[in-house]
C-alpha cells in the first residue's frame, strides 16, 4: 500500500469514526449535495491575558467537495458564504473554509 493510499484510507476511517461519535454535521451545498463537516461557532477566548480570535469555520475530507470563494451553502438550515478558497490542512486530506453569516 502506498502512502498516499494509506493516507486517504486513514482519513476515511477518521471522518467515520467522527461521525458516529456526534463530532461532524451535514453542510448542504448549492447543488443539494451534503458533506460532513467539523463545524466551529467561532468567538474569541482569553489565555493568559492574550485574546485569540477564532473564526466562524468548518473543516472536511477535501475529497469530499470542491468549495470556492463566496459559494453559499447551508448548516443546520443557516445560509454562510465562504470568506476565501479554503486552506488546506496538513497533508490536504482535510481542509478548511472561514465562513460568515450571509444577510
């Protein structure tokens, strides 16, 4: 088995399992697909008299979609609009797109 198939395999077996725990929530795209996604609320904590801003975001498999700047879609029947291409995380098995609400 490569690495790249060991890989992909590895981050297969961790969305399921993320899954079945309650960690991931479906995020609807514009053509009606849905993803599972990690989503974060985003707010702003304090650690050590510092505060860290922490973006409104969602993390996904990347081979999973395709998502681009200003693409609505929709989580827990809230519409957001991508803030930027998302970044890819780590190996890019994952990645992750900042989000805001849309009016």
């Amino acid at each position: 088995m490569t690495v790249d198939a060991f890989g992909a395999r590895f981050s297969a077996r961790f969305v399921s399992a993320a899954k079945r725990s309650g960690m991931l929530v479906l995020m609807t795209l514009p053509d009606g697909t849905q993803i599972d996604v990690s989503y974060q609320e985003g707010g702003e904590v304090v650690l050590d008299g510092v505060v860290h801003v922490i973006e409104r975001s969602v993390e996904y498999l990347t081979a999973s979609a395709i998502l681009r700047r200003d693409m609505v879609v929709s989580i827990a029947g809230r519409n957001f609009r991508l803030k930027r291409n998302p970044d890819p995380v780590g190996d890019g098995s994952f990645s992750t797109a900042l989000l805001e609400p849309t009016s």
